[in-house]
C-alpha cells in the first residue's frame, strides 16, 4: 500500500514538472499586480513571453529561461509618447528610465519618414516612428532645401526663412499634396502640422489640403493649432470645422499649454465635435513650461508677454537654465536663433483639468536631449513618472489603471487608424508585443526638474521591449537593441 502511495505521488510530482517544463519561456514575469487597463484586469499574475510576445497570463506559476521577480510591483504596458523631439541615444536612454518603450514624433513629423531616428541606425532600444512632416515638405517645395527633421537634417533649420514666413502658390500646395501622400505611402503614421509656426505662412486653402489628404487617407492629423490671445477658441474652432467637413481624425497637440485657463472650455467643444460625429483626440503635458525655439513664430511676430502672461524672467535658455532678462534675451535671440526656451506660464489647476478629461493622453514634448553637458527640458527623463508619482499616489486625482491608459492605451487605440502595429501595444494580453514597464506603486516618482533635467526617476526597476530587458534595478543594459521602427502601411519606396 505504502508503495502504491509513493508512486501516485511520484506519478503527480512527475505530471506537474512535465507540464511546466512544457511550458518554457524566454522570459517570465512572476508574482507582480497585472494591470491591463482595456480589459480591467488588476491582479496577481504569471506572464510568459516568447519571441517578443505575451504568450501567457497565469494565475499559476511559470517556467522560464530568465525570470523576474515583481513581488509588491506593478505590471503595466510600456509607455507610449506620441509626442517627443528627441529620437537620440541620450533621449532613448532618458525616455526608457522613464518606462517609455514607443517614441514617436507625431506634431512635427519627418520627411522622408524613415529619416527619423537616425541615431538608431545600428540598433534601437526602444520602438519610434514618424508622421510626415508638413514643414520639411514645404521647405523643400518652396526653398528647394532638404530639412528633413527639426534636427540633424542635411540643410539647417532657420524658423525664419521663405517658407516658415510666404504663403504658397497654388501650384506649390497641390505639390505638397503629392508629397504628403507620397509620405503616408512610404510608412508615415499620419500629418505632422507645426501651424503656429506657420501662422502667417499657411493660408486657408493649404490648410484645407491637408485635412483633405488625412480625411481620404484616413490617418490622423496632428497640429500645433493658431495660438490666440490667452486662450482664444479662434484656432481651434478652425480644426475643429476642417475635421467635421473632411473626416479627417484630428489630434490637438498639448492642448493646455494652447487653451491655458479656458482649457475647460476647450475640451467642452471637443466633446461637442465628437458627439457630432468627429473624429478628435488630444493630449497634454505633465510638467507646466512650455518649451520650444526662441525664434518660434509666437516670439518673434506677436505679443508673446501678452499672451502668456508672462514677463522675461519667467523664461529660461534652456541649454544653460539660466534665467531671462530682456536684455539677454535679445542676445540669445540674435545670436543663437535655433536655442530652446521654457517660458512658464502653465497653471497647476489647468494640467488637473486636462488630466481628469475621460479620453486624455499624456505625452512629453521633450526637446532634444544631445549631450548631459547641454540641458534640455525635463519632460525628456520624468513625465511618466511625475504622472504615476504626483497625479497618482500624492494626488489622487487618477486612479491607478485610468492613468495607465492614458500613458500608453489611448495613444495606441488612437494609432492603430494609421498602423495595425498598434494593435499589439498599450496593452497586457495574450498575443500582443511585450512591451512592459514594472515600477513600484508606493515609490514612483520624477526627479528630473527645470536646470536639472537628466536626473531619472525613482521606482522604476525594469523596462522590456519586444520581450527583452532594456533596464534592469533603474540602470539601462547596453548593448540590447529589441526596438523596431513602426510605420503606417507602406505602399512605395522610401524616397
């Protein structure tokens, strides 16, 4: 009898190794709180990955050729930031620290495409990718001048030449068009529109063009909107017409450094669009200052103190992080017309506002971060951790799993009208990409602040990409290159 017994038990042991032996994964992630913010999963799961995929989501445990342990952590999908300017090794690195793993330029775009991410030319660690971009386009229409990114292109950026400042021709925007489409063609993920930077360049009949080709081609079209006075509704009650009448998704880029103390009412007639049929989406940022080029058109041709409120020193260089006066500013403008600012003039109760509207997405719109000896605005290293730590946990103005869609489900339910990549990010289920960030919840937090942008956050221990670990303890693991260049459908050629 007591053999017999030896044996079942034998027999048992025997049955239960094979099963997780037949169940060998690359990777496993144990005993961690799953959060899938589309299905509402909030739990203690096993997942296992193989060849870059969630193969399984086990309330039992899994084998593994590597396992992390995520006891007391959380488990969420990889960050996704629609909206940065920085695909360089150190705005990688920064990014990934912050849980980011898709970078994309989806306001300024590239043109060709496939020119953004030059610095990944020999290995990405995170995923990126492009909209067209609508100002390299015209600069090579109407200047015959290659700019094919905001940075590192082949002839120099000047905000001021003929074709950020002279309206087109007829026969200059009906060029345009063809290459746009041409750009959506070669793998585009939508329209970049810097229209605010074109304010007096881009008359109405180019602007119309546009959303045509995003309404036929169905593939979002994001812009930088007119900026009014103070808020004005001007601007976008402009996008808003030309999306109802062209169908053409429209995405309003950082819309409360854009509405500022009415962006309440902004997001009211969004609401109102969409009810009506529109297709429109926006985003904001977590950090309050504004950043961008001392020679944007907003400085250089309107009441830029007016508008925002605000005075020289309120405004920042930000490769030094010195602050304004009048005098130094005029300096740097003549002198360095293609330096960066931040001028602070976001209100905390705005950015509450924005964050608690039901569809919101957070993105950085980092600057380029080039080297640890130049600064750049901290939204590059704490964004999606200031979210998690401050609007989260100190806060509580979001819930744990709303906030996680809106870091990485919405901008990937939104992208998936240009890509069906998107389809398999922004989520934790079975069968979509591994990407993942693992933080803890009761520690989270950004440390990167203005004069001090490249300090990485806190609590975030471990970041995969395609199933492989990029950042392991808080420290990024050279050498791993599982990052892919996402693109809308190609149908031609790069150019």
């Amino acid at each position: 009898m007591l053999i017999t017994k030896v044996r079942y038990i034998i027999f048992l042991l025997s049955a239960v190794f094979s099963s997780l032996v037949a169940a060998n994964y690359d990777l496993v992630i144990a005993n961690g709180r799953v959060i899938d913010p589309e299905t509402g999963l909030d739990g203690i799961r096993h997942l296992g990955i193989i060849a870059g995929a969630i193969e399984s989501i086990s309330t039992k445990p899994l084998l593994g050729d590597k396992t992390i342990d995520a006891e007391g952590l959380v488990v969420a999908p990889g960050f996704i930031d629609i909206h940065s300017h920085t695909p360089t090794k150190l705005g990688q690195k920064m990014n990934l620290l912050d849980g980011v793993t898709t970078q994309l330029d989806m306001e300024a775009g590239a043109f060709p495409v496939d020119f953004f991410g030059q610095d990944y030319k020999n290995g990405a660690q995170l995923n990126y990718g492009a909209s067209v971009a609508h100002f390299a386009v015209r600069s090579k229409v109407m200047e015959g001048i290659r700019t094919e990114y905001i940075l590192g292109s082949t002839d120099p950026l000047h905000m001021n030449g003929k074709s950020w400042t002279t309206p087109a021709s007829s026969e200059q925007i009906e060029t345009m068009r063809v290459m746009i489409n041409q750009g959506i063609d070669q793998g585009g993920l939508g329209i970049g529109v810097l229209l605010d930077y074109l304010t007096s360049a881009v008359s109405a009949d180019e602007l119309r063009m546009l959303f045509e080709v995003a309404g036929e081609r169905q593939v979002p079209i994001h812009i930088h909107v007119r900026r009014g006075y103070t808020g004005d509704t001007a601007g976008l009650i402009e996008v808003i017409n030309l999306a109802k009448e062209t169908k053409a998704p429209l995405f309003v880029v950082h819309i409360t450094h854009n509405a500022m103390g009415r962006v309440g009412e902004w997001l009211q007639m969004i609401d109102e669009a969409n009810s009506a049929g529109a297709n429109i989406a926006t985003e904001t940022l977590s950090y309050a200052a504004g950043g961008t080029s001392i020679s944007a058109d907003v400085f250089r041709f309107r009441d830029w103190r007016g508008m925002f409120d605000i005075t020289y020193e309120d405004v920042q260089w930000v490769a030094t992080g010195e602050w304004l006066t009048k005098e130094t500013w005029e300096k740097y403008a003549k002198e360095q017309p293609r330096g960066s600012v931040n001028h602070h003039y976001v209100k905390e109760d705005w950015i509450e506002t924005a964050m608690q509207w039901p569809r919101m997405m957070v993105a950085t719109d980092a600057l380029p971060a080039i080297d640890l000896s130049i600064k750049t605005n901290p939204n590059v290293a704490g964004t999606f951790s200031r979210v998690l730590g401050h609007y989260v946990r100190d806060t509580g103005l979001l819930t744990l799993s709303d906030a996680l869609a809106r870091l990485s489900l919405y901008q990937a339910q939104w992208l998936s009208q240009a890509s069906s990549s998107f389809d398999k990010k922004g989520r934790i289920q079975e069968g979509v990409d591994a990407d993942i960030v693992i933080f803890n919840a009761s520690t989270v937090q950004a440390n990167a602040a203005y004069g001090d942008p490249y300090q990485a956050p806190t609590g975030i221990p471990f970041v995969i990409v395609g199933g492989q670990l990029v950042v392991k303890n808080g420290v990024l693991i050279d050498g791993v290159y599982p990052g892919k260049r996402l693109l809308g459908k190609v149908v031609s050629t790069p150019l």
